[in-house]
C-alpha cells in the first residue's frame, strides 16, 4: 500500500511518514520545518502563513512518496 499524505496532516507527521518531505518542504520556501510550532501546524495551515497554495505541495508530497514505493 503506497503512503499518501493530506493537507490535514501535521507536519510533525508528515515528517514521521518520510523524512525526504523535509527537503520538498524545504525547496517550497518552508524553512522553519525545524522550529517546535511547526510540529503542531498542519500542512494547510504552514501553507497558508507562507501565502502558498496546498494543494500542489501536498501533489509533489505525494508524487515522491509514490516514486518510493
């Protein structure tokens, strides 16, 4: 079964999930993935402080997971 992340996930988990999902968030424009609050954000929310659109970060998210099989 291939791992699938939402933009409901924390960060925290999606970390847990993969931890190659730091350097996608990373090369978004996310860098703090490594403070204590981002643990607790979601993916749709970290988007949304950033001014990004989710849904195509949680598409490449998922694009690389699939890659890993």
């Amino acid at each position: 079964m291939d791992k699938k992340v939402d933009k409901t996930m924390l960060i925290g988990d999606l970390i847990e999930v993969d931890p190659g999902i730091i350097a996608i968030l990373m090369s978004a424009g996310m860098h703090c993935v490594g403070c204590p609050s981002s643990a607790m954000e979601s993916l749709e929310e970290a988007a949304m402080v950033h001014g990004m659109d989710v849904e195509p970060l949680v598409n490449m998210i998922n694009k690389y997971l699939a890659t890993k099989g």
